[in-house]
C-alpha cells in the first residue's frame, strides 16, 4: 500500500481563507489537525512566508493534512499556486521540504513551502501565527 503524504500549511490555504487554492486542499486531503515546525515565520504584507530554523525555540504554527489517493495532481497544483518548478523564474520564490511536524505529542514528516528569496527586509511575525496574533 502507498503512504500518503502530508503537508503543512501556515498561511492562505489554511481553513477559513477564502483562497480557491485553500478550498482545493481541503477537498483532496484529510485534516489532520494543528501543529508547528520549527521557523521563523515573515510578513510579506497579502501572505507570510517561512524558513526552517535550527533554534527549537522557533515555531511556526499552522494546519497538517493528510493528501488523499491520487495526491500527485494536488501536489503538483499546490506546487503551481506558490511558484515551485522550472517553469517559474529562478530561484522560485518558495520551495518545498520535508521537515518534522510536531501534533500533539506526535512528530509527523509533511511537506512545507520555505520561502526562498533575500529576508533581510521583511517583517517577523514573532507569534509564528497567521494571521498576526
């Protein structure tokens, strides 16, 4: 049997958002629940972006799902909404890892967009919450 993969979502796809691509997710996955991995989580005014950390003190938050049976085409659509693939300018804006996602008391590996450009000018959302708390 294959293994379904997860990815995690921490700004305009999660639920509540009103974001096609949000609606999309949400139709081709199975909530799991809430968690975070470890990042730092920036403000690029209309959404937020993220970069892993080392720190264990840094904490992105958001929603884990559980992509369904045929997850190849929402994995590629997903890919297509933030910019990741040859066919986008180089570097992307955003790539994609596998990292450690903490749920509770369980540690889940899921796929996460990391922002990729220069970040020096942009705004921390120290909560690593979306929207801002």
């Amino acid at each position: 049997m294959e293994h379904l993969p997860f990815i995690f979502v921490y700004g305009t796809l999660m639920r509540g958002f009103k974001n096609p691509f949000a609606v999309y997710l949400q139709r081709n996955s199975t909530y799991i629940g809430q968690g975070y991995f470890h990042g730092i989580l920036y403000d690029l005014g209309a959404y937020p972006a993220a970069i892993p950390s080392k720190n264990t003190e840094d904490k992105v938050y958001g929603e884990l799902y559980q992509l369904k049976e045929n997850w190849i085409p929402v994995l590629n659509a997903m890919d297509e909404y933030e910019g990741v693939g040859v066919q986008f300018p180089q570097p992307n804006q955003y790539y994609r890892e596998n990292v450690n996602i903490y749920l509770d008391e369980q540690e889940i590996i899921a796929w996460v967009y990391f922002y990729h450009n220069p970040r020096y000018y942009k705004r921390i959302i120290t909560s690593g919450r979306y929207p801002k708390h």
